[in-house]
C-alpha cells in the first residue's frame, strides 16, 4: 500500500508503538509516523505507508490543532501529571487574569523545549539525559500560536484546571504552554490531558484506531 492511514492513537501507545503494530496488521516495512504524540495524549497521527513516507517531512510541517487540560497550582519535572511534583501552590487568580495570560501566548514567542522531549542535543536525546537526572541548557525555539480559544475555567480548590483549544505551528510543545501560562499566573501549572484534534487537514472525526484497521 502506498499513502497515508489517519490513526487515532490512544492512551499508553507511544507514535513508535503505533508503527510497530501497523508493520504487523498491513505486513510491511516501509511505515512512518509524522510526528512524536506523548503516551498520555490521544488523537490524530497520519501515517505513512510505502511510497507515501516521502511526504512526512511535508506533513511534519503543517500545523496542528490541540484540545488540552492544564492543571493550575501544579509543576513536574515532565510538565504534565505524569511526572514527579516538584511544586504545589494554592491557586489565587481569577477567570480574567487566566484569559489575560492565555491571550498573552498568541502570536510568536522562544519556547524552551522541555528535558522529557525526542530532541536530539550532542547525539543524545533530551529524554534520555532527563532520565539519568541529567539538564542541559536548551536553545529557545520561535514557534506560533495562531490561537487559543478557552473553553472552560474552573477554579475550584481540588481541581483548578482550565481547558482550552490551540491552533499552533509544528515544533509546540503544549506541556511546555501549559507551564509557561502557570508561571505569568504565578501559581504554576502542567498539562493534565491533550488531544491532538488535527493535523493539516486531517481531523479526528475521521481517524481510525487500530483496531479499526486490523477490522
């Protein structure tokens, strides 16, 4: 087969595990991903099948739009829940100041790339060193936030999260958002939960599990 299966991955495959088990269900080789989906997050990955792996750089480059969670109050080492705490404050701000700070990140702006990331710094990636307790300084990289709609705040004591919808370039890192909104706010914050919802043009509502292709 030549061309391109949009998957929905799921919670707990890595975007390599997905190629992995892709190699199984269509019996070939020749399959690529168009880019790293964390474990804990959901949603579109295209991927490439036979002749069509010559367009994931293309498609890499596109953009992306992205349903997250960030969780206020909240930092780790990761930059979402699945990693160790390193800090929790209480939560003082109001529905205005979260807007204000969100709105504040549309538009171009240097993200730093967190240490839990594929990238490669000196032949090692970033991860790989953050594992072994090891930080390195990384280069800030311009990125775009071409925007960001709030869906819901809640700022109850137990749980204070806000979700928000993003359109942003390709090389984001909404972990990274997420804690960057934390600190303008003050209070800290990591990302709870994210679902990739598009990819160029490549939707959701037309992905497929893996499941769904074995089928």
């Amino acid at each position: 087969m030549n061309g391109i299966i949009n998957v929905y991955k799921e919670q707990g495959f890595t975007s390599h595990d997905v190629v992995a088990k892709l190699r199984g269900i269509l019996h070939m080789k020749k399959i690529g991903h168009t880019g790293t989906l964390d474990p804990d997050a959901v949603g579109v990955l295209p991927v490439c099948l036979g002749k069509g792996t010559r367009l994931v750089d293309m498609i890499t480059d596109w953009g992306k739009t992205y349903e997250a969670v960030m969780l206020l109050g909240t930092t780790t080492d990761t930059q979402d829940i699945s990693g160790a705490v390193l800090e929790k404050k209480d939560v003082h701000v109001t529905e205005v100041q979260v807007m204000d700070a969100c709105n504040s990140f549309v538009g171009e702006y240097d993200q730093i790339p967190p240490m839990y990331s594929a990238i490669k710094q000196n032949g090692h990636k970033l991860y790989e060193l953050a594992r072994k307790g090891i930080e390195v300084e990384r280069k800030p990289r311009r990125i775009t936030i071409h925007s960001l709609h709030i869906n819901d705040i809640n700022l109850t004591e137990e749980n204070p999260t806000v979700t928000f919808t993003v359109e942003c370039s390709k090389g984001t890192y909404i972990r990274t958002l997420c804690e960057d909104i934390g600190k303008k706010l003050g209070c800290g914050a990591c990302m709870q939960k994210l679902t990739r919802t598009r990819v160029g043009q490549f939707g959701i509502d037309d992905s497929l599990t893996l499941n769904q292709i074995s089928a």
